[in-house]
C-alpha cells in the first residue's frame, strides 16, 4: 500500500515544471523553492539569519517524500547532498502530467 500524495508534493511538481529551469533550491532554514520566487513580505517573520521567506516553497521534508517516490533527484551542482539542488525525474515529469490527467476528470464533491 503506497503513501497518498499530498498536496505539497503536487504543488512541488507544479511549480518546478514551470520554472526556468525545473529544479527545486534549498534556502537556509529548511526551505526550498524555484529559482526566481519572490519573498513575502515578512510580518515581523524571516528565514534563518534574517533572509526572507520565499512566496512559495517545501519543507526538506517533502523534498525527501518526492525523492522516495524517485520524483526527483539531486542535481550534482554541489558536493554534499543537503545543499544540492533537486531536479525532475521522467518519473516525476510522468507524475504530474497523470496529476494534471485526473484533476479534469474528478468529479466534484457538492
């Protein structure tokens, strides 16, 4: 029995497919986001060492739910594994364009 998807995996895939370059960048502080988000404006809130918070983003912890699900994987820009970048697989591409499928044809609950 597989683990459902949750609603931040989806939005993950989403968002890496329409950026530039289709990867997910750690931020400091657990986030991560697409290259070219903007930041919120903070409310008396900042990220870790007072950098702020990208509009959008995933925790690590969805990050390692889309790798479980080999939907990403890292990009080898970096050495260590924490600070790398992740990127679409075929199978996370796959993934979403099912997701996108299903979205049309589920019947809406009244």
């Amino acid at each position: 029995m597989s683990t459902p998807v949750s609603k931040h995996q989806i939005q993950a895939l989403l968002h890496m497919s329409a950026s530039p370059d289709g990867r997910l960048i750690p931020q400091r502080g657990g986030y991560w986001t697409v290259r070219g988000m903007e930041s919120k404006p903070s409310r008396g809130f900042t990220g870790l060492g007072g950098t702020p918070r990208p509009a959008w983003y995933v925790t690590t912890l969805t990050v390692r739910a889309l790798e479980r699900r080999q939907w990403v994987e890292r990009a080898r820009v970096v050495a260590e594994p924490w600070q790398d970048e992740r990127q679409l697989t075929e199978k996370g591409r796959e993934a979403y364009k099912q997701h996108l499928l299903t979205r049309d044809n589920t019947p809406k609950e009244s």
